[in-house]
C-alpha cells in the first residue's frame, strides 16, 4: 500500500529480519483457507457424477451426458459441488466430432472455476438452421447443443449453481385449477390431448413450451404461469 509522505524525512531506519518476517506471514495469516475450482487443482480418483438421458426426433439413439462434480471443502461448512468434466455418449456417431470438441471446451470451462453458469444461456441460445424441434410435453428445443444446455442447466440447479425456477404448490394449485376449468369449457379430456397440455395451445416465449391459453382474457401459460397480464 502506497503512503504519501506530506513532511521533511528527519531520520530512519532499517527494519530488522525478525520484523520485517512479521510483516510477511501477518497477511499471510489473514488469508482464507477455501478452495475454490481453479486450474490447478488435480483431478481426484474418484468424482461424483449424473448422467442425463436426451432423446430427439433428430435420431433413432439417444445421447447420453454425463457431468461429474468435485467436492470442494468437503467436511468443512465451505463445502461446495462444482462441475468438473462432461462426457456425451451415443451410438449415433454422425455428430461425433463436434459433440467431442464441445465436451472438451465445455470440460476446460468447469475447471478454469469462477461463474461458469454463463455456458447454459450461450448453449441454449443456440439455433439450428435446418430448425429444432418438439419434445414430449410440447417444450421447443432450437437445435440439439440448446438440448445439451438444459441437461447442464438441470444439473447445476440439482446442485445448487443455479436456483430452481419450479412452481410453488399456490402457483401450481391455481394453474391446475385454470386447466381443469378450461379444459371443462372446451369438453376436453387430457387423454383426447395430443400432449401435456390442452389442445390449440399457443408456444410460451418464456419456457419455451406449447401451453399458452386464453384465460380470463388473458394468454397465459399453463406450465411456467407467465401472463400477458402481469
């Protein structure tokens, strides 16, 4: 730290050894013993991982990612579960060169540490260009890296990165009230529907899925409870 000195030096002098080892370890002394994921730290034996299923109509097989986690702190009240490494799997092997290189820089990001939450938003705002396509329930999936970055994202609200953005049991009580009421008005029965959700239903700009009804006069999604109406 920089002192600016405002009057005349009259005299000095020269710390001793023992003092001036006292200035180094103080500092030294105040630093925090936590761990955080850096390049440096070594992969251990054993990590603790997930595997997430991914079925598309873009293939007969399914992909199969696999994330595992290092426990940082462990035992301490600092103990944390970060991602370490991502590994995709399938016997579709058209795709798998660029589904290798995406796991190798996806893998370098988790280690390098800091807020890697970023990758979820980068991945899934990705689109294919030959278009995406519906999964089961009716949610619509741009392109098959975006289907991978929701795996992550399900996996780092699993464990903790990330904060759940799933209904309350109010929120959820009252949407099964207004689709039961719909469905009612319309003489619709969920197994006449050809998804999740109720027939004519408009795709929801927020979640992504085709949910979107008209109640109260009002659009309003049956699966995340957006509202045009606030």
């Amino acid at each position: 730290m920089a002192l600016k000195i405002e009057k005349k030096i009259v005299g000095y002098q020269v710390a001793s050894e023992e003092e001036q080892q006292q200035v180094d370890v103080a500092p030294v002394e105040e630093k925090s013993n936590v761990i955080h994921m850096h390049e440096s730290v070594e992969r251990p034996e054993f990590l603790m991982g997930s595997t997430y299923k991914v079925k598309t109509p873009l293939s007969e097989h399914s992909l199969y990612i696999t994330i595992n986690d290092m426990i940082l702190n462990e035992g301490t009240e600092h103990e944390m579960r970060r991602p370490f490494e991502v590994f995709i799997n399938s016997k579709n092997m058209d795709q798998f060169q660029w589904i290798v290189a995406l796991t190798r820089v996806i893998s370098a990001v988790f280690r390098k540490g800091g807020d890697v939450t970023f990758l979820v938003e980068e991945l899934k705002a990705v689109f294919d260009p030959k278009g995406g396509y519906f999964k089961k329930g009716g949610k619509f999936m741009p392109s098959l890296v975006a289907e991978i970055g929701e795996a992550i994202e399900t996996h780092m609200k699993m464990i903790g990165m990330l904060a759940s953005d799933e209904l309350d049991e109010r929120q959820k009580q009252l949407i099964a009230e207004k689709r039961a009421e719909y469905e009612a008005k319309n003489n619709q029965t969920t197994s006449e529907a050809k998804s999740d959700f109720p027939e004519g239903s408009q795709l929801c700009s927020k979640c992504n899925t085709v949910a979107v009804i008209m109640m109260d006069g009002c659009m309003t999604c049956l699966n995340c409870s957006d509202s045009k109406c606030g």
